[in-house]
C-alpha cells in the first residue's frame, strides 16, 4: 500500500481579484448604457413616426430589447456597488494586516523587524540634522516570577503597563517597541553634544519603572535594567546599536539590575572573552581538559588529615590552566554546569577508590543545579559506578542556591542523606537568611566563608563573626569548618575557638590526582601500602 502522503492544500490565486472584476462590471454597465441609448433612440424615433407621421407601430422585438438592456443596465450597477463593497473591506484587511504585521498586540508597539525599518529612517534623518540616535534596551528585572506566581494575565496586565510607562517616559516621536517576552526598546533623536539628555530620560524611567505595578487586581514590584547605544560611537545600523545595547543592558544586569548602563567597548571584550569560555567548555567538557583538584582538610585539634575538598580546574591546551571563577559561572549560565560536575564527580571517585577509606570527599553544588530534580539520583549513581561509598561523601551548597526553590532543594538533600550523604552549607556568612537556611534544610555541617577567617587576626570584625559562627555550630549542634587558613597562627586560634575542621594553604594548595596519589602514599593512606611515620599533616609543618 502507498504510504499516507501529507495532504497538500493547493491555494490557487485567485484568478480575477475584486479590483479587476470591478472594472469589468464597469464597462459592462457601460457598453449596457451605450446600447441602452442606441435601442433606446431607435424605439423613441419609431414611435414619433408612428404617432406623428403614421409609421408603423414599434417593433416588439426592440421593446424587448430596450427592457432587457435596462435590466443589464441595472445588474452592471449592482455589481459595481457589490465589487467596490468587497474592495473597500480587502483594503480595511490589508491595512489591519499590515498593523498587526508591524505591531506587537499587546503593547501597539513596533516589534522588532519594523523597529528596525523605522530605525533606518531614525538614524538618516538624525545624520542629516547631524544629531545621533539613542537606542535603549529595556529588560524587566526577574519578570519570569510574575508569570510563574500570577500566571500569564497577570503578566500581561504588567507588560501593558510598563509599556505605558515607557511611551510616558520618551521624548515625543521616540520610537518604541516590544521583542516579546519582556524586552524593550525605544529608540530617538538627541544632540551628540549632549548626552545627559540620555541619561535623564533613562534616569527617569528606571525611577518610573520601580514604582509598584498595579495589574490585574495585583500590586507587582517591578524593576527594570536598561543598556544605552549611540549612533555616533556605538554602530551605525539598528542592528548593531541594538547588539551593542544588548551588551550594555547585561552589564546592568551585572551591575545590581534597576539601573541603566551605557555601552562601552569593555563590556565587548568581555561578552566575547565570556563566549569564547562557553565555546570552549563545550568541546573540554566531553575532551577531559576539566579536572578535580584535591585541596586537604585537616581535623584542627590533630592535625589529622580527614579528607579533600574537590575543586574543578580547567587545562586549556594553549591559555594554561584556567580557574573556576571563570568558567563556573559561565557553565552555570549556559547549562553546562551538570555536565560539569558530574564529569569531576566521576574522577575524584574513580581517583579516590583506593584511598583510605576514612577520607572523605566535598564536592561543591551549584545552585542551577539544585533546580534539577534528578540531581541526588545522579549523584548516587556517580557513587555506585565508581564503588564510592556514598558515606565519604560530602555535597557544599551555598547559600544563595537555597533561596530559588526551597522546597525542590530540601527533597534533593532528603534523598541525598537517605543514602547517607552529608550535606554542608558553604561559604556561610556570606549570603543572606543564613540563620533562615539552617533552620530549613537538615545540614551536617556549615563551612565558614574565608573571606572572614583570612582577616580573622586583622579584623575585629572578622574575629566577632568567626566567633559567632562557631558558637552558632555548637549551639545547633552542627561542626564548623574553616575555609582560607593561610597560616599557622590562624589555625591555632581557629581550634581555639571551638572550629573542628579547617582547609587552606598552610595544609597545601589544591593539588592534581597524581600529586594527590603521591602524598597519600608517603603518608600511607593508599589502600595496600602504608607508611607509618607520616600519619598526618599540619599547617606548623608545612608552612615551616
Ligand atoms: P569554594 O567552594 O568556597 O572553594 C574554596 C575556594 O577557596 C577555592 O578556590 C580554594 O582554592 C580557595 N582557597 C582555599 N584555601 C584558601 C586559602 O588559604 N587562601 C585563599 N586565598 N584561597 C583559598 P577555587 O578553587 O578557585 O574555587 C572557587 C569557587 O569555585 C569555589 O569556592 C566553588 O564555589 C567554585 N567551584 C570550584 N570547583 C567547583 C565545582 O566542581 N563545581 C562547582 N559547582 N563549583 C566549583
Ligand atoms: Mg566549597
Ligand atoms: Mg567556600
């Protein structure tokens, strides 16, 4: 049997539009009229001669005639009337269709292709008045939780008002359009000479934009983060003044949000050096080129070396090894985060499995990765592959991952610690709601932020928050380990302090998988091979 085709619908043009079957009706209607006058001449002659002069009477074939020729007469002019009805209504179609073309139907304003059409014609007629054009990208800040918590009417009910603001806020013939989603863009005339101009319009709508939103029966706090391009500096097409404001709004975003930022050819490097990160993780990801590092934790009261912390460095075959400040936050934007991490899971198991068994393992946990719901099933299976048991493991998770969906991150740690995971909050004292946190989630262990404990002996501050931090442990019954110990006098005062654990460079900087090996043998902790002299490591010893 021939198999199902997909039906093709043949739409044929229409083969004679209203406009031209218009004109026929016309010209019938008139060639009608015509013979309606000859006919209608030679019945009126024939009956003046037949009144008058005794002709004969009028043929009945012309009276016949003459009524027919009225009732062509008067179907051309009802087909007429009929033809120009339907052309006026195709035109009004037309017309609308144009507009919606053009026109975003939530907000009438211009989307994106005819912002880009009207643009054109912006920026000629600013060269000509030798003015440049201003082209501001507006992009609401977290709009994606409106949609979420009030749903999609609500959403729009806010866009539409925000629009309103917008038109209220530009100068009289600004441009303004809407790309979808909540992106915006308005575009203008101003004197190069004087861009404060600019940022008082944008000082201006920033300030508007923040005030509370009354919408659909809802008050919505909303702010938005503009990038600023000149047509005199920043591109000389709408597309590239939209590109470079691109670029500029994300540097507000960057900068706080609810502000706007001019674009400046920095933010270009750093968009491309940003790019060329992505670009590059992709192809080291799967390549291997990403790797853990093992940086010691040691038990301060002993000196005893009780574990590592993983820590994922980037080898790239010609810049040399690249750190993760670099490349995790830009594996967090793109995705690449999970990928990621469970590429450097698998090889700290895989490079751990014939440690000691009393070592353990913290790996760290991103907060995009905390929004996957398979996430703890992931990470057990990464265990029981490489025949890592799940108990000499430790997952770090900061604070500011905990905030996005509370309740999806207590059931990854719920699942994580059926399996008998422990579970450390990282960097605390750094984000907020901290106390909030610990109260939520069930965790093993809070790691303080090093930022306090490197300026613990020069900081009063430091010292009061270190301090808090430890007692707030004991009070919860919770170890606390330190971060950033850069020296022996640090860890002395750490341990005094009530710290259990501690991590930093007077234990040793992060070091590969095979230098990891060899110091674990010198100190006998592989597994079929030991050394009894060296059983553990301290900061006196290796910072001396
Ligand atoms: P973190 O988890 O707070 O890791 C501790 C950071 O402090 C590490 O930096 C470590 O090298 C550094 N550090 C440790 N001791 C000292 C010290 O005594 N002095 C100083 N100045 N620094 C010290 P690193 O390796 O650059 O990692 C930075 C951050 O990158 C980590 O902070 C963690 O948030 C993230 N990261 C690293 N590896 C991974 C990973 O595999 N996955 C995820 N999601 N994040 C990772
Ligand atoms: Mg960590
Ligand atoms: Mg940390």
């Amino acid at each position: 049997m021939e198999p199902d085709r997909p039906r093709v619908i043949d739409v044929a043009p229409d083969p004679s539009p209203p406009e031209r079957r218009q004109w026929w009706a016309l010209v019938f209607s008139a060639a009608a009229t015509l013979l309606f006058l000859g006919v209608g001449a030679a019945v009126v002659s024939s009956a003046v001669a037949y009144r008058f002069a005794g002709g004969p009477p009028i043929e009945r074939s012309l009276v016949v005639a003459l009524l027919l020729n009225m009732a062509l007469i008067l179907f051309g002019w009802f087909r007429h009337r009929a033809l120009s009805e339907e052309v006026r209504l195709r035109a009004a179609a037309e017309e609308r269709a144009q507009l919606l073309a053009a026109r975003d139907p939530l907000t009438g304003f211009l989307n994106r292709r005819s912002l880009g059409e009207s643009g054109a014609a912006l920026l000629s007629f600013a060269a000509r008045r030798k003015m440049a054009v201003a082209l501001l990208i507006v992009d609401l800040d977290h709009f994606k939780t409106v949609n979420d918590m009030h749903g999609h009417v609500a959403g729009d009910a806010v866009l539409r008002s925000v629009a309103i603001g917008i038109a209220a806020a530009m100068p009289p013939a600004a441009l303004t359009a809407r790309f979808g989603g909540d992106e915006f863009a308005c575009a203008f005339v101003f004197d190069a000479r004087h861009p404060e101009t600019v940022d008082a319009i944008a000082r201006r709508l920033v300030e508007s934009l923040a005030q509370p939103v009354e919408a659909d029966g809802l008050r919505c706090h909303i702010t938005a983060s503009i990038g600023i391009a000149r047509s005199d500096s920043d591109g000389a097409t709408i597309d590239a003044l939209m590109r470079s404001a691109d670029i500029a709004m994300y540097g507000a975003k960057k900068g706080g949000r609810n502000r706007y930022a001019w674009f400046d050819r920095a933010m270009e490097r750093a968009l491309n050096d940003r790019n060329d990160v992505e670009s590059g993780l992709r192809i080291a990801i799967p390549a291997g080129q990403v790797t853990p590092c093992f940086e010691a934790q040691v038990d301060l009261a002993s000196g005893r070396l009780s574990g590592f912390e993983v820590l994922a460095r980037w080898t790239h075959p010609t810049h040399g090894e690249i750190t993760p400040d670099r490349f995790i936050p830009v594996a967090e934007e793109t995705g690449l985060i999970g990928d990621l991490s469970l590429s450097i899971m698998r090889q700290a198991f895989a490079a751990a499995r014939d440690w000691d068994p009393g070592l353990s393992l913290s790996i760290n946990i991103s907060p995009v990765q905390l929004r996957d719901a398979w996430l703890a099933q992931k990470i057990i299976k990464a265990t029981i592959e490489a025949g890592f048991a799940p108990n000499r493991l430790e997952v770090e998770i900061t604070e500011s991952a905990l905030f996005d969906n509370l309740a999806l991150a207590q059931s990854i740690i719920g699942s994580l610690k059926n399996q008998g995971v422990r579970v450390a909050l990282d960097d605390f004292g750094t984000g907020y709601s901290s106390l909030a946190h610990l109260r939520a989630l069930p965790f093993d262990r809070i790691k303080i932020d090093k930022s306090f404990v490197l300026s613990l002996l020069d900081s009063a501050d430091s010292a009061a928050i270190v301090k808090a931090i430890i007692g707030l442990g004991d009070s919860l019954n919770l170890p606390v380990t330190a971060e950033g110990i850069e020296s022996a006098a640090i860890a002395e005062r750490l341990a005094a302090l009530g710290c259990v654990k501690g991590q930093g460079w007077a234990y040793g900087r992060p070091t590969s998988i095979a230098d990891t090996r060899r110091m674990l043998g010198a100190r006998g902790l592989l597994r079929g091979g030991s050394d009894p002299d060296v059983p553990t490591i301290t900061s006196r010893r290796l910072v001396g």
